[in-house]
C-alpha cells in the first residue's frame, strides 16, 4: 500500500515538471509560427464550384 503513495508523488512531481517545461516553451516563444501564415495564400485549395455541379438525376 505504500508504494501507491510513492508512485502517486512520483507521478505528480513528472506531470509538474511536464506542465513547467510546457509554460517555458510556451513563453519562449517555440510555438510561434511567423512563416506559414505568410505563405498559406499561395497553397491551392480544393473549393467546390457550385455552377459546375450538375443537378441530380430524378429516379422514376
């Protein structure tokens, strides 16, 4: 029954230290993305033309 308690603190102190590594990539600035914003005006996308569509076929 004591090492539950053991591995509990254990587990608290790594998801701690993940969340503290996180808020530090965070405010060092390593999810900001400068470049695809600026770029992604010249990638194609794939629209769907409503006046080339064709009416769909009735069944009799």
């Amino acid at each position: 029954m004591e090492v539950i308690f053991i591995l509990i603190g254990v587990s608290l102190l790594m998801a701690g230290g993940f969340l503290w590594l996180f808020f530090k990539a965070m405010k060092g600035g390593q999810f900001d993305d400068q470049h695809t914003p600026a770029i992604r005006i010249l990638f194609d996308q794939k629209t769907k033309n409503k006046a080339n569509k064709k009416p769909p076929k009735k069944k009799k």
